[in-house]
C-alpha cells in the first residue's frame, strides 16, 4: 500500500488491481478542484487525521469517478491540511490491525467486496467503527455487502436498482437547509438538480428510524417521478421515500452514506464535493453536527 500520488497517473500502480483506476484528470478539472479545495472551510482539525480510502472494483468499475476522486482529496488535503490518505485495493490491508491507524474509512465506489474470501473484513470493519471510529461511503460503496449484513445495516443503504440512470438531470430535495454537511447548497434553490445516477435502497437496511437523511429525491419533480414509472423490471418502493444522502451513528461511530458519486463530473462540481467534504470531516470526528434520525 501507498500514498496516493496522482501526479505520475497514468504510470502509478498502487496494488493488485490498481490500474485500471488511475485515469489522467485534464488540467482544467485539476483547477476547478483546487478552486474548490480554496474555497472550501474545514473544521479545525482536533488531532492529525488520517483516512484510509478502498476503492476495489469486483464489479462494476467507476474508474472515472475513483480517479477523480483520489485526485480531488489529494488537492484538497495537500491544499487545507484538514486530513491526509492512504488508498487501497488490496484486501491484506482492510483489517482490524491496519484500521487502528486511521480515523475514518472511505469506501470509494468499491463493488462487490469479497466477504466470503476475506471474512474478517466484515467483523473487524464493524467492530471499528462500532469502536469510536468513522466510515464514510460514496456511491457504489454500498453496492455488494448482500453477504455482509452487518455492514449493509451500518451503512444504512444497500444498493438494489438505479432507475435515475446517469445522463439526465434529475431533482433533489434538501430535507435540512440549514444542517452543516448541507451547506454545500445553501445558495441553491430547494429542490435543486444535478446530473447524476440515483439508487434506490431497500428496508432494510434503509430506516429512518436509524439515520438521519439530509437529501432525499424530489419525487413531485414530474421527470423524476416520470422515470421511476417507467422503469417496469426489478425492486421497486412503494412509499415513495429516496434517501440520497444521510448521516448517523453506529454504536460510538459516525457514518455518512451519499448516492452521489456515479462518475467525474461530482467532483468537480463545489455542491458535491463540499457536501462529501463536510461529510468526510464528520466521520474523522472534527465536524460536529446533529445526526440522530429525525422520525
């Protein structure tokens, strides 16, 4: 395993496996990323934080977004100094023994973890976060823990359809204006739209009862709804409820779950990347902000 170093993109190999993630971001999306690593205004950190980001794709692969992400956090925590990161794709390392020297765990857009193989990945993943400790997961991250379900029901979400495919523009509520990993939005109007793919999750593990949704679609927005109606195959829910982004304990933990993320364009978009910002900074414990559930 390996620091992150995007510079030498296209030659870097971080793992087994890695290879495939590393995609050259243009230089006018570097810029738009440093725009927003100025812009941006951390909470003080409390102690040196350090993430450990696994970005392993079994399934489908979101190279772009991997890519592009790596390459924003990098911008950003050489630019603030409010976190540093290791990446990973190798399995050796998501362990009890190598989470002890982080403060949250990133599942970047990682599809289909091999549970079954690597067993303990499940019980020392849960226990560390049970611990004290955080879990921040973006998109695709959800997508897989079918076998784990211990990890599915703290994450909140688990990925079962995406009828809100990506390539249109689709409405989004934002339940909590004033909630401080919402204000990334604040000078938007709500709803708001984005470019973006949507997954819906189903219950459980989804329960507001357990977590405290922040964004959630816009189903009174007629395309949105629109698309939910056509989609005839596959699950379907029928109270009409799409958490998109959300926040919320586990045991001593904090854990933060967005849809957002399907491909480039979220991170260098400053609604977007703030929001998971903000939200990265609440799982490594210097953010505070309510996160018990609403209803």
């Amino acid at each position: 395993m390996r620091r992150i170093a995007l510079a030498l993109a296209a030659a870097l190999a971080l793992s087994e496996g890695d290879a495939q993630l590393i995609v050259q971001v243009p230089s006018e999306d570097v810029a738009k990323m440093d725009g927003i690593a100025s812009s941006w205004k951390p909470a003080a950190p409390k102690k040196q934080r350090k993430a450990l980001v696994f970005c392993r794709c079994e399934g489908f692969a979101h190279n772009n977004a991997i890519s592009y992400a790596l390459r924003a956090f990098d911008t950003v925590s050489k630019k603030t100094g409010a976190f540093t990161f290791d990446t990973t794709t190798d399995y050796r390392y998501m362990n009890a023994k190598t989470f002890a020297n982080y403060d949250a765990v990133v599942l970047l857009n990682c599809t289909h973890p091999d549970t079954e193989r690597y067993k303990n990945l499940e019980k020392d993943l849960v226990e560390y976060v049970k611990g004290g400790k955080g879990l921040c997961v973006i998109h695709a991250g959800c997508d897989g823990f079918l076998k784990a379900p211990q990890v599915a029901d703290m994450i909140g979400g688990q990925f079962v359809s995406h009828p809100w495919v990506f390539g249109r523009t689709w409405s989004f509520t934002n339940e909590e204006p004033d909630h401080p990993v919402n204000r990334a939005f604040a000078g938007e109007g709500n709803p708001f739209t984005r470019v973006e793919e949507v997954y819906q999750h189903p219950s459980p593990p989804f329960d507001r009862a357990k977590s405290r949704v922040l964004l959630s679609l816009n189903m009174k927005d007629p395309a949105t709804a629109k698309r939910f109606e056509e989609c005839k195959k596959g699950y379907k829910r029928t109270d009409g409820d799409f958490a998109v982004s959300w926040v919320k304990r586990y045991g001593a933990g904090r854990v933060f779950y967005t849809t957002f993320g399907h491909e480039a364009n979220t991170f260098v978009d400053p609604g977007r990347l703030t929001h998971i910002l903000d939200a990265l900074q609440y799982t490594l414990g210097d953010l505070e902000v309510p996160d018990e559930p609403l209803k």
